[in-house]
C-alpha cells in the first residue's frame, strides 16, 4: 500500500530551524528523556524514522512559538501599564 507523501517546506527561518532540529536529535538520542519516549511512540504507529523525527521537532516548534508569543502579550502588557 502507497502513502500518500507531501513534500514539506523548507522554507522560513533556517538558523531557528536548524536549531530545533540539534534540540530533537540530542532528545531522541538520550534514552531517558521525553523526546526520546515521544520518538518511539511514533514508530509503532507506522511512521518512518525520518516522519517520527519531525514529530518532536514540531512539538518544539509549538513550544517556541507559544514562549514568543507569551513574551509579546507580557511586554504589551507592561507597556499598557506605563502608559
């Protein structure tokens, strides 16, 4: 049976990118931590090493992402309170 593959894009930031990407294969590679958990839980679910490597690599990207966010609201808000 064919799966049906989409080509992902590579485009964005590519230092930030590089990064979480450093970040998800440290985490696989420790046999203790929850990337690595995360990782294998993936497999047995039919995905592909490469496919179950994106996988913590997205989390990642949500954790960033929300941290950034978090940040602008709390440096809005402390700008609202000055003014």
């Amino acid at each position: 049976m064919r799966k049906a593959r989409h080509r992902l894009s590579r485009s964005g930031d590519r230092q930030l990118n590089s990064v979480l990407h450093t970040i998800a294969v440290v985490q696989i590679r420790m046999p203790n931590s929850p990337g690595h958990a995360y990782y294998q839980r993936k497999l047995p679910e039919g995905k592909t090493p490469k496919e179950a490597e994106r996988c913590p690599k997205r989390r990642l990207a949500d954790h960033v992402w929300c941290v950034m966010i978090a940040d602008e609201r709390q440096v809005k808000s402390l700008l609202d309170q000055a003014a």
